[in-house]
C-alpha cells in the first residue's frame, strides 16, 4: 500500500484518524509502507493517535510519555471491569493475562518470557537487583558520575548497611569517543570487584553508551553487568543480544508509551535464584521470575494496558521511530549549530550516539532560567539539567511532536541565543 492509498483509506466513509489508529487495518496499513521520517502525511496519523494538550509544546518526553488513545481506552476499560467486583475479576481474569505482556515484552528484547518481571518502573526493576545481589562488606561495584540519582542512592544506602565500596568512572561529555567509556570501567577493576552498573543512555544527555562492550568485560572478568535502559527501551530498536548484560531494567511509561507506572525487570535466568526479591516471596519461588511481581495488591489493569503500547509501537516500527526522531532534531539543531554561544552536551556528530534525546545549553545562561524563559514566552516544556561537568536543558519530542513545534522550539532557542545574559536574570 502506497502513501495515496493509506490516506485515502483513513478519510473513506468520514472515518476519523484519532480513532482509525486503533484498527488492525490500520497498523496494518503503516506497517506495510516505507514511512520515510519526513512524510508528514503518515506522521499526521500517529500524532493524532493521541490527545495531547498542544497548547504547550511538550519536549520533556524523556521523563513520562503520553500514551495512545488505545492504550488509554483498554486502562479505563480494565479498570471499570475490576471496579465492578474487584476480588473476582482482578485476581481471577486480569491478573493471569499479564502472561500475555509478559510473552510480548520478552519478544521485543528477545528473551525467554521466563527472564521477564514486570515492575512499576526502572527504579523498581533496578533497585530489586541492587539490594538483591548478595554481597559482602569491602565488595566494590563500579558506577558512573552520569547514572541517575535514585540508583547511586541505592548504591549509597547499600554502601552504609553492608559495607560494600561504590567506584565512580567519569567520561567526556559529550562523548566522542565511545573506547573511553569502556576504559574508565575497565581502569576501575580490581579483584573486589563484583558489579558493573552502567546506563544504557545517559539521562542526562541522552547519550548512547557502549553497553554491549561494558557488559563483555564484565562476563570476561566474571562479573555481574547491571544496565539502566530507563531511556532506551522502545526508543531504537535492539534486543538483549545486542546488550549482552545479566540484569537490565526499564520504564515503559517512557519510549514505549505504557501506562504511567510501569516498567519491566530482566534477569538472567540462571541468576534468578540468588538475586533477592524486594518483597518477600516463598521459597518455592526462589527460582522464579514471578517473586519480583509480589508487591501486594495493585491494579492489573496498569499492566494488562501494556498490550496496547507494544501493538503500538509494532505497528509504527522501532527503527522508524529512530529515524523520526533524528530527522526531528535535525530540524532544530540545523537551525542553531554553527552559533557560537550554542553548547551541545550531546554528540550530535553521529547519529548512533543520539537519537531522541539531546542536550543543549547557552555559554553563561543559566538552564533553570531558560526553560523557564521557554515556557513563559514560548510554551514550550523543557527539563533543566545541572550537572557538575556540564549544564543545559533536555530536548526530547515524540512520536506525536509535529514538525511545526519543533520548528517553533529551534526558533525560540535561536532567539535566545542572541539575546544579552541579563535577560534570563
């Protein structure tokens, strides 16, 4: 099927986009045709997939995403289905279809569905491995100054209860050269070494880390690789064979768009016996990756909703996904490169070092007091980021960010770029 063809599929019989998105015919249809990043007619149907408040230009995605209207419809459905006798349909129906999600999102990261936990986000899947790992007092685990700081703080707090030693590797920002990265952690090993925690994509910039390196000197030194993919999964393609790590944790409120508070744990299957649950499970489930769903009671309907986010992003397809993303950026980026007060904390010289995030600042401006000026000006939503190597604000659009936004944001920034420091006082 064919650009003309798909368009005119949508507008026959007066059949609306915002709702068309949710048949099968019409994932079909987007996943039959080459959607070049630029084809505004195919990009019109997926930003009308969901209702957005476009009064503000939203690009602090990397934090929390909307989600699609499908998804948002099979949340209210569940939830309106368990509320009717809650005991009887959450426990006896919705609580076992999360075997479904559970097959799907093993087969997106191309692992047996038996290495798979679904959690409430990456802090939960990651923390379970960092306070589950066995250690002992004086064992070290290898960190970055550039991982998120919820997950240096378990780190830390483990550090105060057991006695084991954080190491923190520092790298260039941005990085230009991918063989630094991997030769701070190998630099930092020493015998009583026994984690490699590193991230996938660095929060902070959005930059693209060489994990599957990281991960193999860990398995070379006989160690055990943690990776954060709180910002990668969902955003490009790739699959665990690519990573090659023993434990990995994610948000799927993120890039795959799921429901807010809802992420997805993976563990070695031959780790699962001695990796610790957050919560308590029996000993009968020592070996199984359902010990690190035992939180109690929850609403199913959060995670049985993941069903819908997966067809989602199936239908459109990672790798377009990456390449709407680039070709987004390129937009703005092409619109203030080259000015001399323009920083880019991110490596904009390749396009496999970023994808949907980048880092941007003006020499001497504070970031807080440019994204207010964005906001209070412009409209536009941004993240400041401060950083003891680097500062500036966070640029992260969406599937549904329309190439007018960007547009608006590139011109806003270019303004702000000519503007006397004073101003953002």
């Amino acid at each position: 099927m064919d650009r003309r063809r798909l368009i005119t599929t949508l507008l026959a019989g007066g059949v609306a986009a915002p709702l068309a998105f949710g048949s099968t015919k019409l994932r079909e249809a987007i996943a039959s045709i080459d959607a070049a990043p630029n084809d505004e007619d195919i990009w019109l149907t997926v930003q009308q997939a969901f209702a957005v408040d476009r009064t503000i230009i939203n690009l602090n995605n990397g934090g929390v995403s909307p989600s699609p209207r499908t998804v948002q419809d099979a949340f209210r459905r569940y939830t309106e289905q368990a509320n009717q006798i809650p005991s009887y349909e959450m426990w006896r129906h919705q609580e076992p279809q999360i075997e479904s999600v559970r097959t799907s999102l093993a087969d997106m990261f191309g692992v047996s569905a038996e290495e798979i936990a679904i959690t409430r986000n990456a802090s939960e899947s990651l923390e379970t491995a960092q306070f589950g790992i066995p250690m002992q007092a004086g064992d070290e685990v290898i960190v970055s100054t550039q991982d998120y700081p919820r997950m240096l703080t378990a780190w830390e707090q483990r550090a105060r209860r057991d006695g084991i030693v954080i190491k923190k590797v520092t790298f260039d920002v941005p990085v230009t050269d991918l063989s630094q990265v991997v030769r701070a952690y190998a630099n930092a090993i020493t015998p009583k070494t026994k984690v490699l925690h590193c991230s996938q994509v660095v929060f902070l910039t959005g930059q693209i880390l060489p994990v599957k390196d990281v991960c193999g000197l860990a398995r070379d030194r006989g160690l055990i690789s943690i990776i954060d993919g709180a910002h990668a999964f969902a955003q490009f393609p790739f699959t665990h064979a690519d990573i090659g790590c023993d434990i990995y944790g994610t948000s799927l409120h993120k890039w795959l768009c799921g429901p807010i508070g809802t992420g997805m744990l993976y563990v070695k299957k031959e780790l699962i016996p001695t990796v610790w649950p957050l919560m308590a499970a029996p000993k009968e489930m020592d070996a199984n990756i359902r010990k690190y769903e035992e939180i109690g009671t929850h609403s199913a309907a959060m995670h049985n909703a993941l069903i819908e986010a997966i067809a989602f992003n199936r239908a459109i397809g990672l790798q377009r996904k990456a390449d709407r993303f680039r070709y987004l950026h390129s937009l703005w980026i092409n619109e203030v490169k080259g000015m001399k007060n323009v920083r880019f904390n991110t490596d904009i010289s390749s396009g496999n070092h970023q994808v949907a995030m980048v880092n941007v600042g003006l020499e001497g401006v504070d970031p807080g007091k440019l994204s207010e000026w964005l906001l209070a000006k412009h409209r536009i939503f941004t993240v400041a980021i401060t950083h003891e190597q680097f500062s500036g604000i966070r640029v992260t659009p969406n599937v549904y960010t329309t190439v007018d936004e960007i547009r608006t944001f590139g011109k806003a920034l270019k303004t702000a770029a000519t503007m006397n420091i004073e101003e953002f006082k």
